[in-house]
C-alpha cells in the first residue's frame, strides 16, 4: 500500500480507502461489511470513511462495531465522518456550532469511538456564519474529539472564505476536501481548486472513482440484479439508473467499453484502469472506494500494481478517449 499525507499535515492516508455510503447499514448485512472491511485493512487500506447521514447512522453503528470487535490498534487506523444531515428537527441538519459539537457526539457514541481523525463539514451551509463553522471545527479538535477537519463539496470561495477566517482568528483551516472525482467529473479537482493546492496545501480524499460502478464496465450490457443500479428504493440511484438511457449515458457507457481495450491490454481490469487513474492525480490523497463485496476490495486496492503502468503516453490515449479535460 502507498500512503499519502492529508495535504499539510502529518497526517498519512492509504492511497485507496474504504467508504460506507450505500453499502454497510444499508445494501449489506454486517457479515459482509465485516468481510469487506476485514479485507480491506489485511490489505493496507488504514483509512475508513463514514457520515452521520449514511443508513440514518447504521452506517457508523456497523462500521463501528466491526472495527471493536476486530482488536486492531485504534492508532493503527484513520476514521472519518461527516456532519451536516442528521436529523429531522430544525437544529439537526447544517453547519451550527450546536450541530456540529452534538452531531459529532452522537458519531462517537455510534461508532463507539472517543474520537474520530478526520470530521468534514459534509455540505457547506451558508446560512452559518464562517466564523460560527471554523470555531466549532476548531472546538471539537481541542476537545480532542477529531484531529483534523475537512469540507466535502464547498466552492472554492468558500473554502477560500474558510481559510482566511481561520487565518485572522489564529484558529486551524480546512486540511482536506472530500469532492466527486472520476473519469467523468473532473472540473472541480482539476481546475476549481488549483489554487487552494497551491496556498493552502490542501489535498481531497475523493468520491464515487468509479462512478457508481459505471467506470467497471459492468453496466455495458444493462443493470446486473446484485448491482447498486438495480436497487429500486432510492432517489439517486434512479436517476442514474435512467441517465444510462439517455446520449449521455449511451456515450459514457460506448467510452468505458473503448477504456476496457487499454484495460485488457495493460493486463488489469476497467475498474482498477480508473482507480489508478484517480490516484495518479498528485492532488488526491486517498481514492476512497466502496465495495458490496470482499472480491471487490481485493480487486480495487490491486490498482496500485496500475499506477506505473499510466505513462504519459497511456494518460494521453485515456485523454484522447475520455475527451473531458477542463479547458485551462
Ligand atoms: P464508487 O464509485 O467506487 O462505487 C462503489 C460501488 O461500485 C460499490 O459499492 C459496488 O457496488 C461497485 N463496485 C466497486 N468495486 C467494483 C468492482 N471492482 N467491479 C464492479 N463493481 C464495483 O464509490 P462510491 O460511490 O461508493 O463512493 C465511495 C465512498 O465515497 C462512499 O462509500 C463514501 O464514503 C464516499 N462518498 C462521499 C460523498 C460525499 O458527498 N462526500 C458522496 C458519495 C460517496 P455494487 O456491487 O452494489 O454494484
């Protein structure tokens, strides 16, 4: 396993992490999201990612539970969730000091940790106050209930807005963002935050790399029964369902049977080609992957063997397929 630092801090991250979203709580049961996590941390992966919101908090309870009972090292492990949807009263969802200091304890208790490493603001909320989020960020870190704080899917102004608040109250920034980023959705990790790479030194630990299995290949000839796809109590997942059949999807889908001829031919599959690919990017600390089965783990975290074999040359014949590249 490669492990990366959390942009700039001391802080090392497996290059490929493990996400509960969809999955432990929910689609599995709590042999295989021990299996799969089982699988995971045999293999390297030290980082594990959940959210208050994922299965309305099994997520955290099943991800929680496995990681007691398995004995290992909490200083051996980096844990992750985010806050912003956690609940129906008016004080359970956002961004308040009050959301963030009580959401982050009832994380703790369901996952029966004293602390998490990494909590993200998993929205922004703009009708917070900046200075209200960065002080309670930073009050839950003294407490020592998180070491780090991030943000998933804040606009660059606002993270920009996040930085220089910190900055004038002597307080601790955002280290990391948690953003979508696959061979299909690029413009934000490549282009829109430049510039918090440069100044803040910030990294993104990133989402969804294979497009909800899309970038596998496995939905090229329909929706397989046992796939995400075909789960039919869930919003999203219908509409993505639906986009297969539209021009877009059609010309997604005719992409990723062109990316499996390089795939065949660097000897690995379509979905480690596009795990590789996410993880070749300098600005992404860790791939963080979700898996339905053990199987599936073992194959994502061998798109390590993947990444010498991206050569300027390879990248430039994804490029030439994918012909998605954010304009300067
Ligand atoms: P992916 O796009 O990688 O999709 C994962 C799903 O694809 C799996 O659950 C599995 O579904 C299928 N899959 C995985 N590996 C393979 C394989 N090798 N071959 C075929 N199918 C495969 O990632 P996710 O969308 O799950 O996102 C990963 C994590 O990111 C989440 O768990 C969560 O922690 C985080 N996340 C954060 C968000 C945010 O807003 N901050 C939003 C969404 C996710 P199946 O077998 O059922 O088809």
């Amino acid at each position: 396993m490669e492990y990366r630092f959390l942009g700039r801090t001391g802080l090392k991250v497996s290059v490929f992490s493990l996400g509960g979203w969809l999955t432990y709580g929910g689609q599995v049961n709590e042999d295989i999201t021990s299996d799969c996590i089982r699988a995971a941390y045999e293999l390297g992966i030290n980082f594990f990612d959940t959210a208050e919101v994922y299965a309305n908090g099994k997520s955290e309870v099943y991800m929680g539970e496995v990681i007691r009972r398995s004995g290992w090292k909490r200083s051996d492990l980096v844990i992750s969730t985010k806050l912003f949807w956690g609940g129906s009263g008016p004080n359970d969802t956002g961004l308040s000091r009050k959301h963030i200091v009580e959401g982050l304890n009832a994380s703790l208790k369901r996952l029966q940790m004293d602390y998490v490493d990494v909590v993200y603001a998993h929205r922004p909320d703009s009708d917070t106050p900046m200075e209200e989020i960065v002080r309670a960020f930073n009050h839950v870190i003294n407490q020592g209930k998180a070491f780090y704080w991030g943000t998933s899917e804040w606009s660059v102004e606002q993270l920009s807005d996040a930085h220089g608040t910190a900055a004038r109250l002597g307080l601790i920034g955002p280290a990391v963002e948690q953003p979508q980023y696959n061979m299909f959705w690029r413009d934000r990790v490549e282009k829109e935050y430049a510039p918090l790479y440069q100044k803040y030194g910030m990294r993104t630990t990133i989402w969804s790399p294979l497009a909800s299995g899309v970038l596998s290949g496995k939905y090229n000839n329909g929706v397989p029964e046992d796939s995400r796809l075909s789960m039919q109590n869930n919003a999203i997942i219908r509409r993505m369902r639906e986009g297969l059949n539209t021009d877009d999807g059609r010309l997604k889908l005719a992409k990723v049977a062109v990316l499996k001829e390089i795939a065949t031919r660097l000897d690995c599959t379509c979905a480690q080609l596009a795990l590789a690919w996410c993880a070749k990017n300098p600005n992404v600390a860790s791939v963080i992957t979700g898996a339905s089965r053990p199987s599936q783990v073992a194959e994502n975290v061998a798109a390590l063997k993947v990444l010498p074999l991206l050569t300027p040359e390879v990248m430039r014949e994804i490029e030439h397929i994918l012909g998605n590249r954010p304009a300067p």
